[in-house]
C-alpha cells in the first residue's frame, strides 16, 4: 500500500544525512531537536490521519495515476471536487495542527509544474511533463513528504539581476552536463523542509532573455550533497529549547511554523529530475500558477483553522473569567466569526471557481481572483482577529509569568491564588490558555500570515492584472444608455 503509517515516516526520514545548523550550533539528529521535532510531528500527523477511519476521508484520496489511496497531500486537483476536498484538508490541519503541514507548499507546486510543464511540452516541443508525471508517481507511491521552495535572497529590488553584484542572489544553473545540471545559489524561508523526503525548486520570478540559467524548476532529495540547512531562530525556539515540559509553552506539541534557509552549493540535478532548464519565458508562468494555488491555501483555508483555534480560547476564556455576558466581547468573538467564516468563503469560491488550465491539461487550478483575494482579504482579517483576541486576553497575555511557577514551591501558592481569577477553572488552565493566545497574539504568525505566499503589494499585482473592468463599465453605459 501506498500510504505510510506514522512510525514508517519516522523511520523513512531517520538517519538522513542533512547539513543544518540553528542558533550558531550544527543539529546532530532533527529527531531529537525540540524544535525541529515539531516540524515532524506536524507531518506525521498527515500520516496518521489518512489511515485514521475518522479522518481518512479528508485526508487520503484515490489516485488515478497509481490506483491506489493516496495522501491528499500528494494529489494534483482534477476538478473542483478536489479543490474543495483540498481547501477542506488545509483548514483541517491548522486547526488541529495550530501551524503549517509542511506538505502543503510542495502540493501547490505540483500544481504549478504539472500546469505549466505540460503547456511547454504542448508549445515548445519539449518532454518535461512525462518527466514530472514519473516523479509524481514515485512521489505517490512512496508517500513522501516535499516542500517548496521559491523564495531567494535577491539583490537592490531596483535594479535588473544581471546588475547584482552577487549572481547567486537568485539560484543559478552553473554547469550543464550530459546527466544533469549543478545549480548554485540560496531559497529563503522554507517551510519544514529538513523534515521532508523531498524538495521542488521553482523560480522565484519571471525571467528574460540573458537570465536563461536562472529559469529552472526541479526536485531534489532534501540529503542531496550539497545542501546545507540554516534555520530560523526566535523567541519561541530559544523558549522551546529551554522547556522542562511542553505543556509550559503555547502550542505544546506542534510549535511554531518553521523555516529555514537551503544553500546548494553546487548541487547535482539529474535530468530526469529537471523540469525547466532555460525557457525564459514560463518561468514567471511557474510562479504565477504557483501562487495561484498557494493563495487558496493560505488565504482561505489553513488560516481558516487557525482562526478556529483562537475563536474557542478566546470563548473558554470568557467563561473562565466570569465575562459571558460582556456584551462587547461577545461582539469581539462575533466578529471573529464573520471574518473567518469570509475567509472561509473566499477559498470556497476559489475551489468552486476552479478550472482546468491549461484546458485539456487534466490539471485543476483555483480560480485567479477569488485565491489572490482571499489571501489579500485574510492579510489585513489576520491581524484584525489578532487585535480582538488581545482585548480578551488582557495585559497577562504579555505579562504572564511562567507555568512552570507552578512548580516551584517558593511561587506556587501566590500564583494558583491570584492568577485563577477567583475561577473554579483554577490557574493552570487560565495560564495556559493565556500561553496560547501568547503564541497568537504576540507571536510569529501576524507576519507570518502576511508574508506568506506572498505580500499584499503581490496580490494587488495579479488582481490588476485579472480584472479589466470592462463588463463593470459596459454596465453603466447600459443603465445610462451610453454609447461610444
Ligand atoms: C511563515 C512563512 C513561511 C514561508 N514558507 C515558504 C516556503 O515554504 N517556500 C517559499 O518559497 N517561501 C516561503 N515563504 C516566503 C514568502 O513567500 C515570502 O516571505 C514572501 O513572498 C515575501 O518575500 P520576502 O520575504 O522576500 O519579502 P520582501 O520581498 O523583501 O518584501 C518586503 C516588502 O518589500 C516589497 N517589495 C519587495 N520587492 C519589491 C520590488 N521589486 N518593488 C517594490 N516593492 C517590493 C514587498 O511588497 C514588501 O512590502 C514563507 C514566508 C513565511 C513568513
């Protein structure tokens, strides 16, 4: 069988030999890393549920390539069934997950390198798609986990690329040969890759004649020679690796959502592996349909689930602070509803809007202006919902003290005292649901959210590119009965 139990995912990214470093140190095994050991657990969960006979339906599907059930994080959309079963999976996730499945990125990219490997093979006359078709299969097969990587260091914003100083700011073929290529260069912000089998590179940009060796799309395995994995470092890992206990810290099993930089000092691509090597002209194609897909994802279905997640704390909370009949707060929480229930509705009618594209592809991608507004509407709801979450909380969210004075004899007493607010609930519950509006609230995901498959400035570019306002005017001139 295709699908892989937990323990097998366990074992499958076991004893991999991955360069990577956090905090100015080299990890010796991701297993053991509190932090990086959130990052597995999150995709192990993906695992478990496909099998799961409760969740199973949401989280594996069958696969007309290899026919056999697969992991839906490993199936291309073939209709807007799947893209509505897609939208429903990502919300799923987050808000049992509380941060990203790091599977997510590497499924919208299939959805990209499908789209756009196959209308190349239509125009060009190359044969990428059958190529990309193979790696899917094997994908499939072995239920591997993949990310994505798009996202470059870049030099001055304001000036053309072959003007860099440095021409690996953005990854560069530097050697052709006849069993494959050697690209060099960085991708920045990449979620959970280390966790992963495998890795799909795309560009980050579009690309003009001269720039030939920066349009490339491949997959790597994430232990190819080579890589080196630099991590990010905040707060909340410093934090996580001082834990005595999880259950001390705000999302307790899952964490927070990790990247890492990837540097591929001249690393080998094999061609069966290579999917674009110097078609300038569809590499922006690669990343448009990408953040097509992606948008969906972001704007209107995982952030969906983390608003679940901060709707229900802020409710207990209310409860366990005597505040039920607040009569703002209970507007507050309303007005989460509304704002995650929209969200929601955008990724909805991104799915629903979906069409195959190119026709006769076989692939299915969300609608363009529904999947970039909902990512433009979630980056300013985002925040608004942040906003509310901290009113109820009040000043402890920032001020709280550990819960791990509850463990110290010297503090116990005062804080069981004056921190259970008078609450039958008590002060463990209180501070701990206090920790995870922390962890919303004055944490990552604010920024994190807006960044994420891009910024708004990115969506409005494609927005003004999809609308025309065409029909908008000729249905003034017709009320005013208007001729040109
Ligand atoms: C939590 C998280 C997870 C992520 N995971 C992934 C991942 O798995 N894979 C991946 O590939 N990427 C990932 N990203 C990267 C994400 O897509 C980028 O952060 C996002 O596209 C913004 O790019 P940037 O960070 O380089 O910001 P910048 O591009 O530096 O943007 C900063 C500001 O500068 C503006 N700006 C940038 N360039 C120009 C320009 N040329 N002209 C005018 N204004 C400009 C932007 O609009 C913005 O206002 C992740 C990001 C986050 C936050």
């Amino acid at each position: 069988m295709a699908l892989k139990t937990p323990e097998e995912f366990i074992e499958s990214i076991r004893g991999r030999k991955l360069r990577i470093f956090m905090n100015g140190k080299k990890i010796g095994d991701i297993l053991d890393h509190p932090v990086t050991r959130t990052v597995i657990e999150s995709n192990k969960a993906s695992y478990a549920w496909a099998l799961d006979p409760k969740t199973k339906d949401i989280m594996s599907t069958f696969s007309p390539l290899i026919n056999e059930p697969i992991n839906r994080y490993t199936h291309v959309c073939q209709n807007t069934d799947d893209l509505v079963a897609k939208a429903n999976a990502g919300c799923f996730t987050a808000e049992n997950l509380g941060t990203c499945i790091y599977r997510c990125v590497g499924l919208d990219t299939f959805h990209s390198v499908w789209s756009t490997t196959w209308e190349m093979d239509q125009k060009l006359g190359t044969s990428y798609f059958p190529r990309f078709l193979e790696y899917l299969k094997y994908v499939q097969k072995n239920d591997l986990s993949v990310a994505g990587a798009l996202t470059e260091p870049r030099g001055p914003r304001d000036t053309k690329l072959s003007d860099w100083s440095d021409p690996y700011l953005s990854l560069k073929v530097v050697e052709k040969r006849s069993d494959g290529i050697v690209v060099k260069g960085c991708k920045i912000n990449i979620s959970g890759a280390y966790a992963s089998h495998e890795v799909v590179v795309l560009p980050q940009m579009a690309h003009y004649p001269g720039e030939e060796d920066y349009a490339v799309a491949f997959a790597i395995p994430t232990d190819t020679e080579g890589l080196t994995y630099v991590c990010q470092y905040t707060p909340f890992s410093a934090e996580r690796e001082q834990a005595e206990d999880i259950y001390e810290l705000g999302n307790p099993l899952f964490g927070e959502r990790e990247t890492s930089m990837i540097v591929f000092d001249n690393v080998f691509v094999p061609w069966e592996r290579v999917f674009h090597c110097g078609e300038v002209e569809y590499a922006g194609q690669f990343v448009e349909k990408f953040a097509r897909t992606h948008r969906m994802t972001c704007g209107g279905t995982c952030k969906v689930g983390f608003m679940n997640i901060i709707v229900g704390a802020c409710k207990l909370l209310q409860k366990y602070k005597g505040l039920t009949k607040a009569r703002h707060i209970n507007d507050e929480i309303l007005e989460m509803v509304v704002l995650k229930e929209t969200a929601r509705a955008c990724g909805l009618a991104a799915a629903n809007l979906g069409a195959e594209d190119p026709p006769g592809s076989g692939v299915f991608l969300p609608d363009e202006v529904m999947g970039n507004i909902s990512k433009l509407n979630v980056c300013h709801s985002f925040w608004k919902v942040l906003e509310l979450a901290g009113d109820i909380g009040g000043g402890l969210v920032v001020t709280m003290p550990s819960i791990r004075e509850l463990k110290n004899p010297e503090t116990k007493g005062y804080v069981e005292e004056y921190l259970s607010f008078g609450s039958p609930a008590g002060a463990e519950r209180i501070m701990r649901l206090t920790k995870l509006l922390q962890n919303w609230t004055a944490g990552l995901h604010g920024v994190g959210t807006y960044h994420g498959a891009g910024p708004v400035m990115a969506q409005k570019i494609m927005l003004s590119r999809a609308v025309n306002y065409d029909k908008e005017i000729a249905l003034v001139k017709k009320t005013l009965n208007i001729e040109d």
